[in-house]
C-alpha cells in the first residue's frame, strides 16, 4: 500500500478514513487507561474492602481448601492459581500482595497464616514464593462465609474459563479494620487500620440508631488503631477526616525513659506504623554523626520475637526529654500520616465519610443476607417438597410396590407413580430411589420432625425476606457473633494534641550565666563552665579582651534557657526574649549586639536584667542614677511587646540603673559610688503605674550615682557584699545598717579611696551562694562567700580578686546554688584545700583543658590581707524625710 494518503474512494469496499482530534483521542485513551487502573488494580471496594489482586487470592485459596483447619500450601502454588486462572499479571506483585496479608506489622488482622520467612519490620523481604508456605487465616473465613450461595455476583475471568466473584460477601467491615493504601492515576487512597471491635461497635450503633450524631459515632470509633501501637497525639485530624473524607493523624513512637546507674536511657518499646525500624536506627546514628542531634552516646537493638526494643544511651548530665524531643522533630519517631477514605462503589472512586463507609458495608451485608436468605429459602422449598412426597409413598407403600413391580422400566415406573398419585418428577424420582429402611415406622416419624423443622426455617426466612427490622437484627446477630470470635484490646494509644515542636523544645533547660556589656554584646555560657576557686584567685576569662577600652562587662545574670528576660534600658523601656534566643558562645568570646535581638532606639542601652518567670506577684523595684526610686506591680509587666513597653518617667538628664523584685514588705538597700549605703522599708514607696516617674530614695552627693540596689525580705539571714573596683570586698550582716526613712545621705559602707577605688555594687550573699566578679578585662572569679569572712561595718574590707594593671571590677552578682551544684563547689573546695596550691592550678587546668578553655594566671594567693577600721567609724546620717518627688 502506498504511503500517500488515499481517498476513501480508493480504498475499496470495507474501508474508510474516519479524521480524529489528537486531543480527543489522548484524552478518550487515558481517561481509559486511568479508569482500567483505578478499577482494576489501586483502589478497594468499599463494600468488601480488597483490591481486585487480594480479593483473587483468597478466592483462589478458597477453591483449593486451604481454609485455616487444613495443612499449609507451598506459596508457589497459590501464585500459580492466582495467575493461570484469575490474575494475568506477574508472580513478583501476587506474591509481594500475600506478604502483606500475611505480616503482622502491615495488617491490624492478617488474613493468611504464612510459614517461613515473610519478612520483617527492619525492611527484610520476604523468601521466594518457592520456600514459603501459606493457609488462610481464621478470620478469613468470615469474608468467604456464604460465597457458594449465590450471594454475589460472578464473572468471567480474563480467559472466560472460569468464573470468579465480582465482590466477596464479607462480613468482616475489612477496609476500616485492616485499611488499604494505593495509588491510582490522578488519584491515591490512604485508609488507616482501626479495632475490630470498635469497628463493630460503630456499626452496630448505626443499625440499632441510624440518627446517631458524629460526636456520639466518633465516641465509638476514637481514631485509628495501628497494627504496631504508637501514640496518636490529638484528634482533630481524625475527626476532620472522619467528616470530610480528608485529614491527618500524628503518631508518635512509644519511648520510656528509664535510669541505668549514673545516666538516662531512651527505650523505645514501639515505632509508628509503616516505619522501617532498621532505617530508623541508622537514621538516628547518622543526625548524631552529623551533630543535628546532640547527647547520644550509644544505640543498640535489643528487639527480639517478644517485640521491639531499641536502647538509646544518654550522655551524662544531659537532659532525656530533650533529647527525645529532638529525635521526634528529626526522625520517623514522630510522623504524620494523611488519611483520605477514597475507595469504589459500582466501580466507579468516590471519598466517603466514616459513617457513609459504615453505611455501605452494612448495605452490602444486608443485600448478601437477603440473597442467602433466597437461596436457602429456595433449597429448604425443595428439600420440604421431597419429603412430602416421601410420606405421601410411605402412606400407600403396598399399592406403590405393586405398580413399580408391574412397570417394566425406571421410566414407566416413574411415569406410573407420577399418573396414578400425582408426584412430582423430582418426587417420583426421590421414592424409586428410596431404600427399604426408609419402610420403618422409626424412619417416618424421623421425616416428619425434619419437615417440621424446615417448615420453621422457611418461616423464619420468608418474615426475614418481608421485615427489613428481622432482616437488621440478623445483621446485628452475626456481627456481635463477629466481636467476640475476633475482637482484642486498643494498641495504639490515644492522647492530647502536640504542638509542633519548637526550638525551646530541643534545647535543654539547663543554668546559664547571661552576660551583658556597656556596649550593648550579650551572650549565654554554661553554669558549669566557672568552677568553685579560692578567694584571691585570678578567675577565668569570661569574655575576650575587647578591643575597645570602654566596652566593659556590665551586668551578669543566672537563668534557665525556658526562661523569659525582660531587657531593662537607660531610657525607661522594657524588652522581652527568651534565655534561649540569647546565642550561645563559648566562655572567651564577646556574645552578639542586644541591638540585633531586641528593636533599641539611638542612644538606649540595656541597664538590668530581670527573669519573668520569677514575676508572678509583688512588686518591681526601678532605682535611677540620681538615686530616684519606683515600684510597679509585677503583673503590669506580664506581657511585654516586641516592641517594648513603658516602665518608668525619666527626669532630665537622669537614667535608670537598676530593677528588682519584691513583696511589698521588704527592705530595700542602695549603695552609692561614693561609699554611702542607706537601708528604708518598702512600705515607703507606694505603688506607682509604669508611667510614673517614682520619689527620692537616696540622697546624692558631688559626682557620685547609685550603684548598687539590694531588697531584703524580712527575716532573711543572709549578709551584704559590697565590692569596689579595686577588687576589695566586704562581707556585712545587714543588721549593722540600721532601717532609716527614704531620702537620707545614709552611712559609710566601705572606705573609698586610693587602695579600694570607689564602690562598683552590693550583693546578698550567705553560705549558700555564690558569687560571681567581673573585672573589665572580661574575666570573671567565681567565689564561695565561706571565703569572705563576716566584718564589722567599720572594716576596710579584704582582697575578692588580684587584678592586672589598669584593670577594675566592674559588676558583682550572687546566686543561690542548687543542691547538686553546693555538693560540687563543697566537693572542689575540699579537694583544692587538701591538696595546696600547685594541686589547685593542676586540677583547674586540667578540667579546663577538657573542656578546651583558656586559663589567664590560675595562681593562688595567700590571704595577706587583715581587717583595718577607720579613724572615722561613724559618719554623720541625714535622716532627714524630702517630699516625694512625683
């Protein structure tokens, strides 16, 4: 034939040339295409739960016999029949279809019994076909029950040899309790496993009250239940999908956290489902390789037929929760499965809501009912109809022998019988059948009470056929028949809803010292990093030399990293940020620019740190330079903007210098640069709002500010600590600072002067704290107050820290130790007396070597310095009351 195009007209007879649009043809051949997949091979049915290549294989065991009481079948031969007679695709996606019947871990109820290697959770494949063998299982029966009654439909198979059935009768609700996955073209199915007997229960609910609400069906049927446990953390997915069609629901692997000795272990005794528990593990190895998570020391499995147990090692001093928390935002621990209810009804996908699936399995176990119920209402017709015409016969046994001995043939007998006495042929054929047993009296009677039984059954069935209620109740019969043979407890288990998890839930909420500097450079270090030392020592480097000269260390605090601060500034304005959202750094680095964290207008600078977990009541203390004071109620400071807030009226040329809490009822101490210290109560400030600009607490003198701010509440034992910049300090019970009123010069509190410089701060300290000094080099010491000795308030006070030339402390601050922390500081104080002062630098040397720090003359000195009075013990006290400065 030439390529030319010919004209139909050349053609000849029979041939034509019908012009198509390319566009119509594509659409017309892979809208084919996508239904014969969707139909054919990804989706199940809604009725009977199963893809057309499982429903084939448990029909094909089915017509073998290898029900759940018979002797397991090599695999190979289930293949084979699958393949020669209903299913003309290859042996690798039959055989891989029978592994996840088959395996306990892919379906909440399997439904075949294998032998042999079927894989395992770890993602091992299942042996070849050849040395597996397979039964059905128990439950499988239940989606087989009645099959040979006519109570589905059947079609030819693919070679028209054979028939096979169009749907299984199925009483087993198969897609909620065993689920189904696939994907089709333009569309995928996700149907998660739920309880058989909640299952059951919600499909009972239905029938017993077809208006249920959803809130009283979802009570019923709470959330999936997956074959290998897990948490399901909140159900508002769930719910979602079970009205809509479409949702969502996270699951979260089951993890205890257990003490071994000294550490903490992780055990995860349940993964999510669908999760690869060898994959998982490598994946954990990997994110501790790459230090994406932090704190592992070991993994080891430890899983075994008993079930899955998976051992993660802690590092010491490292804190499980968080730990875990990051393995959940890293790892399959946590994972989120998509649910959407799309499956077949008539062939044809639709998405269903939870009840409307329940509704049409019920619809279909009612229709197989009601043809089961035809199909044996039609036998027990037949087999009553027999009887009948067997004690018609028994009753005229003598004239019957007669007429069948005078018949010459079968044929004429039968004809003869069905002439003379009116039989049937299915009854005439049933009496020259009978044997001569049948003559007895016994045998009779026998067939009487038969017929009176099945008289009963066609009763029964015929009021079932009429009566949709009798029709329900037999529903419901067979399906709590169904809960006991078959239902078990809940595995997975359910609890609240997780939010997603934040950076504040994978960071440890371990003591950090927050440190700040004049221009503004703040950063987070470690508690740990500043180890207990003698009084005299020359401290650790916090901070590396700054290279510009002004730029000196201001104002340290201890906090936990959950925590909130709050940003005081010079100009009178409040900031918030979390202790985490501080970069952490290491103990000789500068930190990072507070102007790049918190939004600071030109010319503001952070003053005072304050921890906003620690104002939940009382009151906060605000003292300026020129030494005015203001107290605001806590709460007022409860939300703070990004933004900032107000916090205190400045007056010209004034700045604030210093926050606290307090209760209402303590004392309160400022300490000025010039030597002065006065001690008023509280009570004399009243309560002001924040835009208040506060009264006089302390009268100033010359060129001297405030620099120091103390609240003590009643009763409390602990003594003051006032420091200079020279590096002299003194320890004072605050009992020597007689209460005076508010607004007074005060009294001496340390001699100023060439050997101690001017007062740089005050802290409360007692035997349980410690204390912490920053010089201006950036070093801080960390000092136990058992070694600064409690003086008389007249002393000159005693050398805190051995400066370099040029170098000044510049802030003091105290903190109470936790009872771990007092052990060790005890613990290393012990150790360093035992062992002299070469065994002190050692020791500190070598715990800074393994912590890779640097160490600026770790010598000791001897405690040369003795307590000196005054020529001028007391000083004149300005007692006098001002007005309140409004």
């Amino acid at each position: 034939m030439s390529e030319e195009l010919k004209k139909p007209s050349e053609l000849g007879a029979g041939h034509s040339i019908v012009p198509l649009s390319i566009e119509r043809e594509l659409k017309s051949s892979f809208l084919d295409y996508a239904m014969s997949v969707i139909v054919s091979r990804a989706l199940p049915d809604v009725r009977d739960g199963l893809k057309p290549v499982h429903r084939r294989i448990l029909y094909a065991m089915h017509t073998l016999g290898l029900v759940n009481e018979k002797a397991y079948r090599k695999s190979a031969t289930v293949v084979g029949e699958v393949i020669g007679n209903y299913h003309p695709h290859g042996d690798a996606p039959i055989y891989q279809a029978m592994v996840g019947l088959a395996q306990d871990f892919s379906k909440r109820y399997p439904l075949l019994d294998g032998q042999g290697n079927w894989g395992s959770i770890d993602g091992d494949n299942a042996a070849a076909h050849r040395y597996t063998e397979v039964r059905m299982a128990r439950i499988s029966r239940e989606l087989l029950a009645d099959i040979d009654k006519q109570t589905v439909q059947f079609q030819s198979n693919y070679d028209e040899s054979k028939l096979e059935p169009t749907l299984l009768p199925s009483k087993l609700p198969t897609l909620l309790v065993n689920g189904s996955n696939g994907i089709a073209v333009g569309m995928a199915t996700s149907i998660p496993p739920h309880n058989l007997g909640e299952v059951v229960d919600g499909c009972l609910a239905i029938l017993k009250n077809p208006l249920i609400s959803d809130e009283e069906l979802f009570s019923i049927i709470p959330a999936p239940d997956f074959p290998t446990g897990g948490i399901i953390c909140g159900r508002a997915g769930v719910i979602k999908a079970y009205k809509t069609g479409h949702g969502n629901v996270v699951v979260r692997a089951v993890v205890d956290i257990e003490e071994s000795g000294s550490k903490s272990v992780l055990i995860i005794k349940e993964i999510p489902f669908q999760v690869n528990k060898a994959d998982l593990i490598e994946k954990i190895a990997d994110l501790v390789k790459e230090k994406v998570v932090d704190g592992i020391t070991n993994i080891r499995d430890e899983s075994n037929r008993d079930g899955i147990r998976v051992v993660i090692d802690i590092r010491r001093g490292d804190i499980p929760q968080v730990v875990l928390n990051q393995l959940y935002k890293h790892t399959s621990l946590q994972v989120s499965h998509s649910i959407m209810l799309l499956a077949l009804l008539d062939n044809s996908p639709h998405i269903f809501t939870l009840r409307e699936m329940i509704e049409q399995f019920l619809i279909h176990r009612q229709e197989v009912i009601r043809r089961r119920s035809e199909f044996d209402l039609e036998k027990n017709r037949q087999r009553e109809h027999l009887l009948i015409g067997l004690i018609k016969a028994l009753e005229s046994i003598d004239e019957i022998v007669a007429l069948i001995r005078a018949s010459k043939t079968g044929q004429d007998a039968s004809d003869a019988l069905r002439q003379s006495f009116g039989f049937s042929e299915v009854q005439a054929k049933a009496i020259l059948d009978m044997r001569l047993q049948r003559l007895t009296s016994l045998e009779l009677d026998k067939i009487n009470g038969e017929v009176a039984d099945i008289r009963k059954v066609i009763s029964y069935l015929e009021l079932l056929l009429r009566d949709s209620e009798v029709l329900t109740q037999e529903v419901i019969t067979e399906l709590e028949a169904l809960k006991a043979a078959y239902a078990d407890k809940r595995r997975s288990k359910i609890e609240g809803s997780i939010n997603a998890l934040g950076e504040i839930d994978l960071i440890p909420n371990d003591e950090v010292v927050v440190t700040l500097t004049s221009k503004g450079y703040v950063k987070r270090v470690g508690l740990d990093v500043y180890s207990v030392q003698h009084r005299g020592g020359k401290g650790k480097r916090a901070i590396a030399a700054l290279d510009d000269v002004d730029d000196v260390l201001k104002d340290v605090f201890v906090a936990r990293n959950h925590d909130d601060l709050l940003f005081f500034t010079n100009l009178g304005r409040v900031y918030s940020l979390s202790v985490y959202e501080i970069p952490e750094a290491s103990r000789t680095a500068r930190g990072r620019a507070v102007v790049n964290l918190i939004p600071l207008t030109p010319g503001e600078s952070v003053v005072k740190l304050l921890c906003a977990a620690e104002l939940q009541s009382g009151y906060v203390v605000m003292v300026t330079r020129k030494g005015v004071i203001k107290k605001t109620e806590s709460v007022a400071f409860s939300k703070v903007r990004k933004t900032g807030i107000h916090a205190i009226n400045l007056n010209e040329g004034d700045e604030l210098a210093f926050c606290s809490q307090s209760t209402g009822v303590d004392d309160v101490v400022l300490a000025t640069s010039s030597g002065q210290g006065i001690r008023f109560k509280e009570e004399e400030v009243r309560p002001m709002g924040r835009h208040s600009a506060g009264v006089r607490g302390v009268r100033i003198r010359g060129n001297a500010i405030v620099v120091g701010l103390e609240v003590i509440p009643p009763q409390d034992q602990r003594d003051l600590l006032f420091v200079t910049s020279a590096g002299f300090g003194k320890r004072v019970r605050v009992e020597d600072f007689r209460v005076a009123h508010r607004g007074g010069l005060g009294v001496r509190t340390i001699p100023v002067g060439k050997r101690n410089g001017d007062v740089i701060g005050v802290a409360l300290v007692s035997n349980e704290s410690s204390i912490l000094l920053i010089e201006q080099s950036g070093k801080i010491i960390r000092l136990s107050p058992q070694e600064v000795r409690t003086m008389r308030r007249g002393a000159q006070g005693v050398r805190l820290i051995r400066l370099d030339a040029g170098q000044k402390v510049f802030a003091v601050a105290s903190f109470d130790e936790g009872v771990a922390d007092e052990e060790a500081a005890s613990a290393d104080l012990e150790t360093l007396t035992q062992t002299g002062e070469g065994a002190d630098a050692s020791l500190i040397l070598n715990e800074l070597a393994a912590d890779n720090l640097h160490v600026i003359d770790e010598d000791v000195l001897d405690d040369g310095d003795e307590e000196e009075l005054f020529d001028d013990e007391e000083l004149v006290e300005d007692d006098l009351d001002e007005e309140e400065d409004e």
